[in-house]
C-alpha cells in the first residue's frame, strides 16, 4: 500500500517520528501547535513547524479532486482536507460565512493543502511548487495561495462543517451513521463515485468533505429514522455501504471509532475468527460484560438504539414562536443540536457566555440544548414546563443570541429560554422584578416627566437600598439614570416654528427616514437619538420621529413575557403602518432593540405581513448610511477608536458595517474579541447573577478599558454594554451617532 502523510494536530507525523513508530504511538492534541507523543513510557514533545502556507485548489467536482490527491500527497503537505460544492450550499442556506467562502477558488470540489517550513520563505516555495504542478494537470484545477490571515478563514469553513451539515434550512436533518469511513487514498476517487450512486438509488444526499490525505470522508445522510420503512431502509443503505468500503480495502472507522453504529458490521470487515477472539480478549477483562456490552462485541443492530425510531413520539405542546424552520414545533427545534461543542469554548467569540464563566455543561448552549430535548421525551425529566432542572440551567442563559450565529446548527437558545419561561409561568406568580425589568418602558415614561427628581429618589441611600432588596439587585449596581426624553419634544411640540427655524434646510424631495426612539436612547441617553438625527440630516434625509410612546418590548423576552410581548409588537404595527406600505427605512440605535424586528418579530406574528416589511425595513445606523447614503462621509478623525460589540448585534446583524463607517474617519480602528459584556439587559443587575456578570467583564472588556490611553474614542452601541463599562470603569463610552456627528455642525434639535 503506498505511504501517505499521517497528520495529527495539523502537522505530517512521517516526518516527526522514526521509521514505524507510528504504530505504537497515540497521539494527545495538546497547546497550540504541540502534540504529546506517548511512545511506550517515555513522554516526548514534537513542535509543529512554526511556518505555514495554505493552498486552495478547486475542480469541477469532488470526485476530481479526490483522484488527484495521491499525487498532491508526493508533495508532503501536512494538512490536507477536503470539501465538495454541496457543504458550501448548506453554509450559504444558513447564511454563515459569506465572506469566507468567497476565498475558495472557482470549482465544485475542493482540496485545502498546507505546507510547513522552518521559514515562511521555505514554507511559501512549497505552496508554488505545488500550484506550478497543478497547471500541468488536464483536469485543470483553480489554485489560490493564501495569506496567514486567509488561511484562517478557510479553516473555519472547514472546521463548521459538521454543524453545517447537521440542519440545512429546507433540505432537513442530516444524520450520522455513514460519517467515519476510510480508504486508501489511492482508492478514494473510486469509493466516493460508487457511494455516491448507491446514495443516488436509496434516494440519499450528503455533502463530503474530510481528511482527503488520510482517506477519511465525514457524511451526515437525510435518513428517514421516524419510520419503520425509512428505517429499513436505512439499515439496507449501512449493509451496501459497508461492502463498498471493504471492496476498496477501507475501513468502517477512519477516525471516531465503530460504537454502537457499525459495531454490528465488524464481522464483515474482521471475520468470525476475530470476532472470536476479540470477544474471548473482552471476556478475560470483562467476564461480566459490564464495560459497553453490545457495543463492539456482540454488538446491537445499528437501528436498535436510534436517538429517534419508529416509535418516537416526543411531546409537541402549542407555542408562542412559530418555528417556522423546525417544521412548527419545539421539540423538533431541540433536536438540532448534534453535540459539536463549540459552545464550549472560552477563549474567543461570544457563545457562550454563561459557560466562559462556569465552565459547567449545564450552562453550556449543548447542555441546555440536551435538557430541552430530554423534556420533550418526557422519560427522565418530569413536570415538563414546570421542571425545575430545566429553569436552572436556564437561568444564566444571558440571551446573548450568539449561539443561533456561531453556533454550526444555529441553536436558538435566546428563544427557546423565552419560549420555556412564558410557559413555566402560566398560571403563576412572578416575581416583582419580572414587571419593573420588563416594564422598563413603562417606568421610563413616567420618570422624564421628572427625571431629575426621579434620580434624586433612586440614590438616596436607604430608599436605593430597599429597592435592591425588593427587585433582588446586587448592593454594587447603581440605577441607571433617566433623562429627558428626545421624544416626543414637548418644547417643540408647543413651539412648531421653533421646529422649522432650526432645521437644517433638506430640498423638498428628500428621502424619508424614520428614526426609532428606543426605551434605552429615548429616556436615558438621549444624546444619541439628538447624534443620529444630526447625522441623518447631514447626510440629506428628512427625519421622522414617532408621535406617541412606543416600545419593541425588548426586556419582556428575557422573562417570558411573550403575551406582553405581542401586544406590543402589534401596536408597533399599527403605528408604522404608513411608513412600512411607503417603504420608509426604519433607523434604530439599540442593537437589542434591532434584533427584535430582524428576529423575535416574524417567529412571533408570522402571519402578519408587516411583520416581515418591519423586518426588511429595519436598520442600524451604520448599516443605513452604508447601504442608502454611498456618498456620506463621516468627520476625520485623528484618534484611535476601540469598539465593542452588543451581542445582538453581532449575532444578528453584523459588525461589518459598523466598522467600514468607522475606519471611513481615518481612525485607528480595533475591534475587540470581548465576547459578551456580562450585563445583558437586567442579567447584570440580579444578585445571584452578579458574580457571573462581573466574570465576563473583567474577561477581555473591562481589562481593554482600563488600559486604553485617554485620547482612545470608546465605542458601544449598546446601552446595557454601556452601563457594564461605566459601572465598573470611569471611561464614558460613545454611540455610533456620537462618533460621527463629532465636529459637525450644530444639533437642528439641541
């Protein structure tokens, strides 16, 4: 059988170990770029090569590709994966990694190759000589030589793939089973066109993509496992496969192992009299079979022990969201999560942040995800919405909503934990800080009648102190401070010519934009909603304000409020009911605020078609003036500029836009990788949260605060990541709208 690379942890073992040594050595992924070698007793650390250089080859399909890989290997990569044109389909159906994939050379098929030297000199050489071979090949192959930071992209397509191919929006459930099968990759082009036609006459789809220099290709099937015909089915497509996998000298297992899935068919690939003897070895440890019986030996049929079957009938109870995505129900949307983990990490991105500051499963995005599942089995976890584990779990869910964006299978844990308290709660009491943390709009509107009165109360010692105990705040937060509101004006309101007089004067025809005046700006920071309506009008559009208090209802989701919720997304409607027939874009400042018309609005009112105008219409400010005003141009600015990123708004919109607008000031710009501020709306204020709160600040957020230099303009758009950088630090951060209406003319409405 001719050699191929052995690839552990990104790097090619052939050239790291002695000649055989791969056979007795495990390999344990150990820090970045280190691999733990265990060979016999002795412990040896292998340093991966510190320079690399990625290649990306495209052909007309994967079959294509996988036949060349035998000669790309004779270049010694050490890595060398593959993908075909149907993963990129599923990603582009979920919307993840747009600008990734645009990386990826022309071809529908697809071979990610990378070298490694001791000098990027050395390490790029290779990448052309293998490029130069592959001009010389008549399949002829696009070829694209990638810089370290495009490199990086592209191994994040390839690292989503299975949560790619988990849950693809109108294709359905992709399911393990056939997922881990190896041959010589001298074979492979060969195994993957006769698998391919057998999944053809079962009906069967899969993408494909794997470790193309090691011969493994990953599937995940669209098996019917609901039926006993498609489970039939299922078990005779296992049957047929496995015969082509041996017929092509391969193995049912290239990488995870045969378990319960294909244990049943190692007789097929080892023989009676290996099975034997693996079962008389198992018997000599294991003389009672307690380890995993009826796993490897003597092992269950591969649709005795299905997740699912033809028996599964999970409960289905009415709901408040649609699902439209998940066939309508709840349970169904449960059933997405397949188990990757990426929920679980806790050095970068957002998800999760609850487990970033436990490190416990149960406050992971996957755990929380098994739990619901389980109760909709009703076999293990009783009392269904009332179930106590449940709401526990639940609880330091921050509704971050980063798990429906960097999640591979886009689980929605933000709606699911709405979904579950409005339920647990029917019928119940709730407590008093549910109303003045979901009613905040409310409150809001009665305290600027006031404002400065109202604050002189809530910092009062002893009634500040009473408050916190009957709403279960931490002694260390302080109350937000309200403020005149931007809107409705009662001074212009009395005085419509002061209004005219100080308007910037717009031509008669200029567009309509209509600019939303959130809880947050509106009545606590209305120097924003005074910014953006500056910007607006400099860029040239007529600004419309609403004329009476409204409100997206963005804190009632964190409680359940969902009945609450509806009304006032139908007020909202029925208020913008000639803005959204004229097509007028709808500005709003909030990020969280935002996600509720892009998110919340059409799971909730699907049925409603303003709600998706209301969706289409709605805009950040950054977003509106990159995608409507191409000739505005922000102030010059001379300072550097930190950002941090409201959840919501990375989650559901994008920092794209935000930063374009941005860097367009000349400013240095800096994004930080600070995942979650910790606040999260009333999350931050709650005493048993605190500790969880204050663990993602100090995280990356507040340490990048404190040590940034005085002149370093700090931007958040967000009011609660606000209010955590304020509470904690004596930085003042800044609104987009502040930025850029910095050095511009005077507020028309000031």
């Amino acid at each position: 059988m001719p050699q191929h690379p052995r690839r552990v942890s990104g790097f090619n073992l052939d050239e790291l170990l002695p000649e055989n040594s791969f056979n007795v050595a495990r390999a344990l992924v150990g820090s970045e770029g280190t691999c733990a070698i265990i060979l016999g007793a002795t412990l040896q650390l292998v340093q991966s090569p510190p320079c690399r250089t990625l290649v990306g080859v495209g052909f007309p399909d994967i079959f294509l590709a996988a036949d060349h890989v035998p000669q790309i290997l004779e270049h010694k990569p050490i890595g060398f994966e593959g993908m075909d044109g149907l993963l990129l389909d599923a990603m582009r159906r979920k919307q993840k990694f747009a600008e990734e994939l645009t990386l990826l050379p022309d071809g529908n098929g697809f071979l990610i190759i990378e070298f490694g030297a001791d000098t990027q000199p050395e390490a790029n050489a290779k990448a052309r000589a293998l490029a130069a071979y592959l001009k010389t090949l008549p399949a002829e192959p696009t070829t694209r030589i990638y810089t370290s930071a495009e490199a990086k992209s592209v191994w994040r397509i390839r690292e989503s793939a299975l949560g790619a191919t988990a849950f693809i929006p109108g294709v359905g459930t992709g399911w393990e089973g056939w997922e881990d099968a190896a041959v010589d990759p001298t074979q492979l082009g060969s195994y993957l066109r006769a698998i391919f036609a057998l999944m053809n006459e079962y009906g069967y789809r899969s993408p494909m993509y794997g470790h193309f220099g090691q011969g493994c290709v990953h599937m995940r099937h669209n098996f019917d496992l609901q039926s006993e015909a498609g489970i039939l089915k299922f078990r005779q497509f296992m049957d047929r496969a496995t015969d082509i996998a041996l017929a092509h000298g391969g193995s049912l297992s290239g990488e995870h192992g045969d378990g319960q899935a294909r244990g049943a068919l190692l007789p097929k690939m080892f023989g009676e009299e290996l099975m034997h003897a693996f079962r008389t070895f198992k018997r000599l440890f294991d003389p009672t079979n307690r380890m995993n019986p009826n796993k490897l030996i003597d092992a269950h049929e591969p649709h005795e022990d299905l997740r699912l079957g033809a028996d599964y009938n999970p409960w289905h109870p009415k709901t408040h969201f649609a699902y439209a995505e998940n066939n309508g129900s709840f349970a169904d949307a449960n059933l997405r999560c397949v188990g990757v983990g990426a929920c679980r990490k806790t050095d970068a991105g957002t998800m999760c942040p609850s487990f970033m500051a436990t490190g416990e499963e149960l406050h992971s995005t996957r755990g929380r995800a098994h739990l619901l599942w389980e109760l909709m089995q009703g076999e293990v976890l009783p009392d269904q919405w009332r179930n106590k584990q449940v709401k526990e779990s639940l609880d330091l869910c921050l509704a971050c909503k980063a798990c429906k964006s960097e999640c591979p299978v886009s689980v929605d844990m933000a709606t699911y934990k709405s979904e579950f308290l409005a339920h647990h709660y029917e019928g119940e009491s709730r407590p008093l800080s549910h109303y003045a943390f979901g009613r905040i709009d409310v409150f809001a509107r009665l305290a600027s009648y006031a404002p400065h009165l109202v604050n002189a109360i809530n910092h009062t010692p002893l009634i500040s102190s009473i408050m916190k105990k009957l709403l279960h705040i931490h002694p260390q937060r302080t109350f937000p401070r309200f403020s005149k509101p931007f809107t409705p004006d009662r001074r212009l309101a009395r005085d419509p010519q002061r209004r005219r007089d100080r308007r910037i004067p717009l031509p008669a025809d200029a567009p309509e934009v209509f600019l939303w005046a959130d809880t947050f700006n509106n009545y606590f920071h209305p120097a924003a909603m005074r910014a953006a309506h500056q910007v607006l009008t400099t860029a040239g559009f007529r600004v419309t304000l609403p004329t009476q208090h409204l409100c997206c209802g963005r804190p009632l989701y964190d409680f359940g409020m969902l009945s609450t919720a509806k009304d006032y997304l139908l007020k909202t409607l029925n208020a913008l009911t000639p803005q959204l027939l004229a097509g007028t874009p709808i500005v709003v400042l909030e990020p969280s605020c935002a996600s509720v018309f892009r998110d919340e609005l059409t799971n909730l009112l699907p049925y409603d078609p303003r709600a998706q105008k209301l969706h289409d219409q709605t805009f950040l400010l950054s977003e509106f003036l990159v995608k409507h005003a191409p000739n505005y141009r922000p102030p010059q600015l001379d300072e550097k500029i930190l950002v941090h990123g409201h959840c919501h708004h990375r989650a559901t919109m994008g920092m794209h836009d935000e930063l374009a607008l941005l860097r367009l000031t000349g400013a240095d710009v800096e994004l930080l990788d600070s995942g979650c501020c910790g606040m999260a709306g009333p999350f931050g204020f709650e005493k048993d949260k605190y500790t969880v709160s204050q663990t993602l600040a100090n995280r990356v957020l507040l340490p990048a605060v404190r040590n940034k230099a005085a002149s370093t303009i700090l931007v958040t758009d967000g009011f609660s990541c606000a209010e955590q950088i304020t509470q904690n630090t004596k930085a003042k951060p800044m609104h987009l709208a502040e930025v850029l209406a910095l050095r511009q003319s005077t507020d028309p409405l000031s």
